[in-house]
C-alpha cells in the first residue's frame, strides 16, 4: 500500500501562487494515478487535477484549468500541483490521492488511498 503526504499549503493573496506536493512511499508510485482533491468550507469534496501513470496524461477540472497544472516525477515519488491566479473561492483543504485505476476523470470513490490533506487560504 501506498502512503501519501501533502506539503505546500498555506496563506496566499488573490493573484498569489502556492505549489502543493504529494510524496508517495510504500510501494511503486508509478503503479498510481494521482489526483489532488478539493474540499472547499461547505462543499463536497472534488477532483481538481489528475495525472496518470507513466504516460503524462492530465485532466484538470474546468475550475482549475489555465490556472493550475499537475505534475510527477516517479524517480522522487512525487506529484505536485502548482496553483496560479488563485482566487478566494480556492480555499480549502487540499488532499492527494493514488488508486490502481488508470481512469483519469472518475471521481474520489475509484481512489484508494489518500493523504492527510493540507489547507490552502486565499485572502487578501
């Protein structure tokens, strides 16, 4: 099984950026698609970004799209969301997941394991 840590949250300003990782350990982190998750104060949890195995493939959520990018390096057991033009309605706790599933659009209940989550604030 596969142990994930996220780092990188914290405060940022309207327009700011942040850059969010994701460290896999306790298995083949190239056996995983990754998606980073959203769970805004209120609101159901979502898929913002995901990355699949080997290959590179993305999907990004409409949200998100021209704003942030995900990305892995499986030499380091990493994936890592890099968040630009943040805006106010991007706060939230932000969490990593992995599943053997290669689907890329399919949503939390195809994820296996996830992170802890890490808090993402915009304000100004």
């Amino acid at each position: 099984h596969v142990q994930l840590i996220e780092s990188g949250g914290g405060l940022a300003q309207p327009g700011g950026s942040l850059r969010l990782s994701c460290v896999g350990s306790g298995g083949t982190f190239s056996n995983y698609v990754v998606g980073w998750f959203r769970q805004a104060p209120g609101k159901e949890r979502e898929l913002l970004a995901s990355i699949s195995k080997t290959w590179g493939l993305t999907y990004l959520a409409d949200s998100v799209k021209g704003r942030f990018a995900i990305s892995r390096d499986n030499a380091k057991n990493t994936v890592a969301l890099q968040m630009n033009s943040l805006q106010l309605e991007d706060t939230g706790v932000y969490y990593c997941a992995a599943k053997v599933d290669p689907r890329l659009l399919e949503g939390e209940e195809t994820y296996e394991y996830w992170g802890q989550g890490t808090q993402v604030t915009v304000s100004s």
